[in-house]
C-alpha cells in the first residue's frame, strides 16, 4: 500500500516567484536571498529547494515569467506597427521594476544562465520583431535598401535605456518621435 504525499502547495510557487523577482530587480542577483524570499513568502527555504535546486535556477523561473509572448503583429503600415512595438516597449519597461530588472542583467555577477534566458525570452523576441518590421519596409521601399538595420534596431529600444540612465523622463509620445528619428535615419519620410 503506497501513502500518498501531501500535494504541492501552488500557491507558493506564486508567492516566491512575487517576492524572488522583486529581490532581483530591487537588490541585484548577488543580494538575493532565499532565507529573505522564504521569510517574506510565508514558507521555508526547504520549500523553496524542493521547488528550485538553486539560486540561480529561481532567478531563472522569475526571468521565465518575463517571457515576451507577443507574435508579430503584421500590416500594410510598417511605421505603424513600430510605434506600436515602441509602445508596447514603452508599457513593458515602465512597470514597476522592470527597470532596475535591466540592470541587474547587466552586472558581471549575475549568473550566465539567468542573463541568457533573459536575452533569450525578453531581449531577442523584441529585437527580431522590430528587425521584421524594418526588413518589411525595405521590401515595400518605404526605407533605404541599404540601410543598416542592426544599429536601427538596436537605437529603437536604447534612446529609452539612454534618457533613464541620463534621468531624463522619455516624453509622453516617446514611441512616436523615436520612430520618426529611426525611419529617417534609415533613409524613410515618415507619414505626416
């Protein structure tokens, strides 16, 4: 005859995934603590290890959770859908420690594989959706054939990271006005 264990407790994995990704993106990967998540979480950090084996392996399932599930919007309006990718960028990096989250996976002490998740579930799916928006205004003409799309993409989302670093608050219609700017310095005339 075979006891059956007591049953997973859910509602803890969304009470530490809370507390763990404000750890991360308020103190950095280096002072995230599991005793301090576990304390604040209601739980132990037994618990917490029969969840996650490590520290680096919850700061991973906290990255998950960022996962950018956005498919690429397509229209016959490639300046449009990159305003609307800006500010669908805008909203996401506004939230409440998203931010701080950035810079935490700048740092050399965060681990390797928790940075690389992120790039991979929240730095990459962006990038490759604005670079398919680029890509199609060229097909349409709508921008220089030969303009260099690498360090467009790569502007459209580091004019934000520049002015918060700088402390300057992006403007209201930030999305907008950054498109204008990428769609002429890739040889475009935006639409009036």
């Amino acid at each position: 005859m075979s006891v059956a264990g007591r049953s997973r407790d859910t509602d803890i994995d969304t009470r530490v995934l809370r507390v763990a990704g404000r750890q991360l993106s308020r103190a950095g990967y280096d002072a995230m603590s599991i005793a301090a998540i576990a304390a604040e979480a209601g739980t132990t950090r037994q618990a917490l290890y029969r969840r996650w084996a490590s520290k680096s392996e919850l700061a991973a399932a906290v990255v998950a959770q960022l996962a950018d599930e956005q498919s690429g919007r397509s229209s016959a309006d490639p300046f449009g859908d990159l305003v609307r990718e800006l500010t669908d960028f805008q909203r996401g990096v506004s939230r409440s420690g998203r931010l701080s989250l950035v810079g935490t996976m700048l740092q050399d002490t965060t681990d390797a594989d928790v940075r690389a998740q992120y790039r991979a579930r929240v730095v990459a799916p962006r990038r490759r959706r604005i670079r398919a928006i680029l890509d199609r205004a060229a097909d349409l003409t709508l921008i220089d054939a030969d303009a260099d799309l690498d360090v467009a993409v790569t502007m459209t989302t580091g004019s934000w990271y520049g002015r918060a670093l700088a402390g300057d608050r992006p403007p209201a219609d930030w999305p907008a006005r950054t498109a204008t700017l990428i769609w002429r310095a890739v040889g475009g005339v935006p639409p009036t």
